[in-house]
C-alpha cells in the first residue's frame, strides 16, 4: 500500500483525480477487515480488533499515516509505544488508555499456580503497578525465567524484591497469602520406609514462619538431614526434643512406619510393636540391624555368638537363640530333600518330631545346623551317628542301617510313609 501511495500499481490511477485514492477508501477495495493476532514470543498472542476501532475511525486515520500494511509493515516495542508511536499515538491517556498501563486490555494476563500450590495473581499486582515494573528486571516472561528458592526470594531476588516487608508482606512470614493450600510430605527414606510429614498437623500449632526458612529451606534449596542431626537439634530436632515435643531419640513410630515382619524361608517372625514397648529403635538400628537393603541375613550359628539377635538374646537379658525356637518360630514347615527318582525324595516333618516330645533345641543347632549353616549329609555319615542318625540308630527311634524302614523316610518305598500336616504353632 505504501507503494501504490507513491503512485504505484493501482497508486498509478488511484490518486484523487482520476479515480479514489489508495491512502482512503479502504473499504472500497478491501470488503471485509479481519481481527489481527500478534504471536508475542514470551508474553502470548495479542490480538487487535479492525471492527472495534471502524467504529471510531477511519481507516486513513492509522493507515498508512500510524501503520504501514503489508511488506512494508513495522514491529514495535512497548517503550515505542510509550513514545507515542504505533497505538501510542492514540493510546496516550486522552484519546484512549495509555500503553503504559492497562497491559491486560491487549496482552493476555493470567493468574499464575506454581508448584506446591503458591499462586500469583496478575489482575492483582496490574491494579498496583505497571507491567514494566516486574518485567523484564525482575521476571523474563516465558521459558528463559528462572524459578527462585524462597532462600533467594530472603535475598530480595524475584518476588522477594517488593515482599521484604515494608513495600509489599514479607516472603520470611505469610507464607499462606501465596500457598493457598499446603501438603502433606512422604520422605521416601530408603533405611525405613515412606516417612510422612503433615503440614496440616502442624499448622494447627504453629505459624509457617516458625519453621521455613530458619528450621527448613525449601525447594531447590532443601537439605536433607540425618537422624544423628537431628538429635543435635538440627530440623525436626530443634523442636523434637522432649520438650517442646517428644524427642526424636525415642517415639520412631509416631514418623517411621514399623511393621511386623515375617521371615518366609524360616518362618520366624520378628514384632517392632513388642520391642518397641521396651527399647528405644536406637538401640537395634544400627549398631545390630541396618534397615533396608544392606542389612545382612545372620545364621543361627551367628547369633549363637551373639551377633543379630543374639545380642540380647543369650540367656541373661533375654531368652536364650538357643532353645526356645517356637518363641519366634511360631510356625513349623516340613522340610523336603530332593533325592533322585531311584532313591525318593525325603520329606521331614517338624511337626510329627515336636509331637513325640522333642524340643527344637534338642536337635538345633547342636545335631541340624539351620538356615544357612546347614551342611548335607550322606547316609554313611548318619550310619555313623551324625543328623539324623544320632537319634536313627539308638535304641530311641528305628535305625538308619535298617533296610526295612527306609519307606518311612524315602517316598516311595515300603514302609509306613507317615502323613505330614504342617503349618500350626507347636504344643508344648
């Protein structure tokens, strides 16, 4: 159009004298005018309305006095503006809203949620102040922005540039003006579990301040501290202290989940709620058990001498590994020995054994090593007194020598094959 201006193309006719000229009448030759979309890299689409301005203007009024068309057509900055060129040629405060305000009658504000719930609300702060005031000094819109700790916003970066307390409310306190809603924390701690944290427990008793940022930083910013700290005073520990509340020395399950566990291979079952009544968790964990994947499996043998649970169970502070078995072994199971087809598998039953009187240390671990210390056996080592045979050869029990009772063991054999029903607690 500018060229057509200069008597150019249809400019060469449509002048004013021969026919109408191309610097008017727009309408004449364009039928129809269309909203215009400006795609602004950081700040979103702004978009601008021929039809609402062709109710005020003529189209000769802008162009191509204040907008060249086509090719020839000019991007300008928002400090252009201001200096009263493009739309601040109107919009200078007195025949329109000025460019230096009133950002979000053109540019697309939105209120703004960040992660752990903080909101930032545009149509807020645009009442106060002017875009320019944040943007671009203190926020790069769009991807190039970099998220602040609240450690950095202390320091007076982003936010905390007006929020120190004496322009706008302190980013160290209120921390509910901006987090609308708080949330509940699981510490995924590898040594005992799905530790959990409530905000909504704590809230009821203490204002945000007293914890962040002095106690706990947040963010990018977060330290992760140990139990042996925290018994220092550091996090948790500068309250858990068995004053202000319960210390974190003792109490592990009102954080920590404790569980009772059952050891499949053994059938042992281990109970934290009945230690826990009498020991603080310290006191295990972990000088005699790590949590977690590096804890070590003990054998019997080993907490004989008095490693694991043999620490405390030797007798003298508790009942002794030694005897006793049913006390943590609560349930029994029958033990089958693969053999090949020829010979038949050996299937032994604790609980048949149990039922003629026996106790489990009579046999554990002095004659059967268990778990794994056991150690296999041949039948001229029982034939010679050792496993079974120290009792399978006596005047006690039928004799491993006998061939006529090796069915009693070895399926598939002649001989009474006892019928095996394991899994109840012994009675003794």
């Amino acid at each position: 159009m500018a060229d057509m201006a200069k008597l150019k193309s249809c400019g060469a006719c449509h002048e004013g004298d021969v026919a109408f000229t191309v610097n008017a009448n727009c309408g004449r030759c364009h039928k129809s005018t269309k909203d215009i979309t400006f795609d602004i890299p950081d700040i979103g689409s702004v978009a601008f309305s021929h039809e609402i301005h062709l109710g005020m203007y003529k189209c000769d009024d802008c162009h191509n006095q204040v907008f060249a068309t086509g090719v020839s057509r000019k991007s300008f900055t928002m400090a252009e503006m201001e200096k009263g060129k493009s739309c601040g040629a109107c919009h200078d405060g007195k025949s329109a809203f000025t460019a230096s305000a009133n950002c979000g009658k053109c540019h697309p504000v939105k209120d703004i949620t960040f992660t752990d719930d903080a909101r930032f609300s545009h149509t807020k702060h645009l009442d106060m102040y002017k875009c320019a005031d944040c943007h671009s000094k203190l926020f790069v819109a769009g991807p190039d922005n970099k998220r602040r700790s609240m450690a950095d916003m202390e320091k007076g970066q982003s936010c905390g540039a007006c929020h120190e307390g004496n322009t706008g409310f302190s980013v160290k306190g209120d921390c509910d003006k901006c987090h609308k809603s708080t949330m509940e924390i699981a510490f995924n701690v590898p040594a005992t579990g799905v530790t959990y944290f409530s905000h909504a427990f704590h809230i009821g008793m203490y204002k945000c301040a007293d914890c962040h940022n002095g106690i706990f930083t947040t963010g990018a910013s977060a330290k992760r501290y140990t139990m042996g700290d925290m018994e220092q005073g550091k996090s948790c520990g500068s309250c858990h202290d068995s004053k202000t509340a319960f210390s974190v020395k003792d109490a592990c399950q009102k954080c920590h989940p404790v569980k009772e566990i059952q050891f499949k291979e053994s059938g042992a079952s281990f109970s934290h709620k009945f230690h826990l009544g009498l020991y603080p968790c310290n006191d295990c964990h972990t000088k005699l058990f790590i949590p977690g994947k590096g804890n070590r499996r003990v054998s019997m043998p080993e907490m004989e001498k008095g490693k694991s649970c043999g620490a405390c169970h030797d007798s003298s502070t508790a009942f002794t590994v030694t005897g006793s078995c049913n006390k943590c072994h609560n349930v029994t199971k029958a033990v089958k020995y693969e053999l090949p087809e020829k010979t038949g598998s050996v299937l032994f039953s604790h609980k048949l054994h149990l039922s003629k009187g026996y106790n489990c240390g009579d046999c554990h671990n002095g004659i059967i090593l268990a778990g794994v210390g056991r150690k296999p056996l041949k039948m001229k080592d029982m034939e010679e007194g050792k496993s079974c045979g120290a009792c399978h050869g006596a005047a006690m029990a039928f004799s491993v020598k006998d061939a006529a009772s090796c069915g009693r063991c070895h399926g598939g054999r002649t001989g009474d094959i006892p019928s095996f029903q394991e899994g109840s607690a012994p009675q003794f």
